[in-house]
C-alpha cells in the first residue's frame, strides 16, 4: 500500500448557514490536512456523502423539511473535476424520507441507498451516466419500535450499505435493534427481502454503522444505545448473520454519558475502530482473522467532542476523526504492527463536521 496525495471531502451539520461542503487535500506522507476550499451549493444541513466507487461523483445528503415540494430531505449530486478534486453542484432529489443520514453507491455506479432516520425510511435513488440523481424509484417503510421509549418509540434507520459482493443491501435500524437484509438487483435497483430478512441484536442496542472485512466474512455494527460492536460471521450467498460476540467500545469503569457513532476496518483487515461520543475517543481492536474476535488495543483520546465520524487513507497509514462539537479534523498515525494511534498534530478547523471521505482522485 502506498502513501500518496489525496482529496477528502468533509461535510457541516451547521444550522447557522455557511459553506456545507468542503475539500481538502490529504498528504498521505505526513498525514496534513490542506483545505482547498469550500463548494458552491445549495446544501442546508448536510449530514453524511459517498463518493461514486469510480471518484467521478460524490452525493450527499441535506436535512431538509421539503425538497422542491416534496416533504422531507434530499441528496444533492456532484462532479469531481479530476484536475483539482473540486465538486461541482448537478442536481438534487427527494430522499425518500425525513433527516437522510446515510448514503452509499452501488459498484457499478447506477444506484444510491439512503438511510432517513427521523421518518424510519430507505430509499433507492438511480443515478444517471452523467452523475444526476433520479427520483426515489424504491422506498421502504420500516415498522417495529425496542425498549428504549425515548429512543426507539418508532424504526430509525441509520445506514443502509451494499456487501463487498454487492448482492446484499443492509440496513441498520436504531429504533428496532434490527438489521434489515434485502437482495439487490444491480440491474433494476430493486431490493426484495432477503431470505434472511433481519439479524436481531440484543434489546436497547441500536445499531447504527456496519463495516465488512476484506473478504466478506465477518460483519461488525457498532451500536450507538449500548456502547457494543457486535461481531458475525456473514453468509454471502443467503445475507444472513451469525452471532460472534458483542463487546463494550467504552473503558472498563466508564459510567458516564456516550454514544458510539462510527466503525471501520483498517486495509489490512488486522484491526478495528469504532468512536465513542461522550467518552471522546477512538476505540481500537485487533482482529482474530480466524475467527472474527476482537480483543482491545486500548482508546485513544479525539482532541475534541462528540466524534461522530472518522475515516482510515487507502494506504492505511493514517486516520482523521471529525469532531462535531469543537470543529475540528485531527490527524493520527496508525501503528502498522499493533494498531494504535499517535496524534500527528495537525488539525483542520471546520464547523460542525459530520462526516468525511476519500476520493478515489489523488493530487
């Protein structure tokens, strides 16, 4: 894996106006962070962007009430001009429901899945040759509410992502303790069931982000109620689950206040992050690559608050978390035998970031 100069896009959740959407240029050397500017939209809150497996686009979702008369939010479409790493505004579409908060592409680039929380929806958005969205051509209606009643009175989606085949479309569910399992038709984007319809976490978890390992074996959904990642085997012919084991992304003795947001695997498929919002930090494990259990590497602090999204460069060199509450992207080195994590102290300024993601596109 080599270290090379990159784009990243980072997103605001800001309510005071200003620039939504940013890019920066990563040095994948010493692990910078350089702003190139801010992009030209007419975002409003925006929450969370996927770039296209191809880096020719980039989509992101806006909190919105309508969207051109259509109630609730919207995902805005976006060109990467190749030269500079720069999006340039396309189109928007309806979300499919209220306060999109996920988004993720297909591999062949012809269809977005949306996760919207507050209305319980997901959506599936066609995406045109030239990067333009279609309206919704399929929208789910999640149904079901857990034990939490402050929280999950009522289905809250919080991701719905393709598997490393792309034969699977799954979404994590906050208000059920669900993760929903539907077939995906590269073809006609459509998402029937799938013959598993649901893995089921234990009560009061809210699973919120799910990540895979390199070859599609195991699945991790870090749960933002409970503080746990649950680990499973993953059947990539059926979509089912298999239950490892569910472990605390919080210290031994942390009683206070938190809730884990974000979760990745690193390149190399050794080791795990999740982050903690409350308790400040990134969690990191190690991997068994037999048998898909994790054992804890330690937490390392994020220099701010309520790190709500984090990301690992390509070459696996580095991580960068974005913190909501004090606007701030910090930059880590990531010890390549153990996995733990050192402060490059280099940190980008940014209101209110919710969520960041490499290009494809390097400097």
């Amino acid at each position: 894996m080599s270290a090379d100069n990159r784009f990243f896009y980072v997103t605001s959740y800001a309510s005071d106006g200003g620039d939504m959407l940013r890019c920066f240029r990563f040095d994948g050397d010493r692990g910078s962070i350089e702003l190139l500017g801010s992009v030209s939209s007419p975002l409003s809150r925006s929450f969370y962007l996927a770039p296209d497996r191809a880096g020719r686009y980039l989509f992101v979702t806006d909190d919105l009430e309508q969207c051109d008369g259509v109630p609730g939010g919207a995902v805005c479409a976006f060109a990467i001009d190749a030269a500079t790493g720069m999006p340039a505004y396309l189109n928007r579409q309806s979300s499919g429901g209220e306060c999109p908060c996920y988004i993720d592409t297909s591999a062949n680039g012809r269809f977005a899945t949306v996760a919207n929380y507050t209305s319980g929806t997901l959506a599936v958005l066609p995406v045109g040759a030239d990067g333009r969205l279609g309206a919704p051509k399929t929208t789910i209606r999640l149904e079901g509410s857990s034990v939490d009643k402050s929280r999950q009175e009522a289905p809250h989606a919080h991701s719905f992502m393709f598997d490393p085949a792309g034969r699977f479309a799954l979404a994590g569910d906050l208000g059920t303790d669900r993760v929903m399992i539907y077939r995906f038709d590269a073809d006609t984007g459509s998402v029937p069931p799938a013959g598993v319809p649901c893995f089921e976490t234990q009560p009061g978890a809210g699973p919120r982000h799910l990540t895979f390992s390199g070859d599609g074996r195991f699945v991790w959904m870090i749960c933002e109620l409970d503080n746990t990642v649950i680990g499973a085997r993953y059947d990539a012919e059926r979509g089912g689950m298999e239950r490892i084991e569910a472990v605390s992304a919080l210290p031994d003795g942390f009683a206070e206040t938190s809730y884990c947001a974000d979760v990745h695997v690193h390149p190399s498929g050794r080791f795990l992050y999740g982050s903690n919002r409350g308790h400040e930090s990134i969690v990191a494990f190690a991997i068994n690559p037999d048998s898909g259990a994790l054992s804890l590497v330690g937490h390392e602090s994020t220099q701010g608050a309520f790190p709500r999204d984090f990301i690992i460069d390509p070459s696996g060199s580095f991580l960068l978390v974005a913190n909501e509450h004090t606007h701030t992207i910090v930059s880590y080195r990531i010890d390549q035998d153990t996995g733990a994590l050192t402060p490059t102290g280099d940190v980008a300024e940014v209101p209110s970031p919710t969520c960041c993601a490499f290009g494809n596109i390097t400097a």
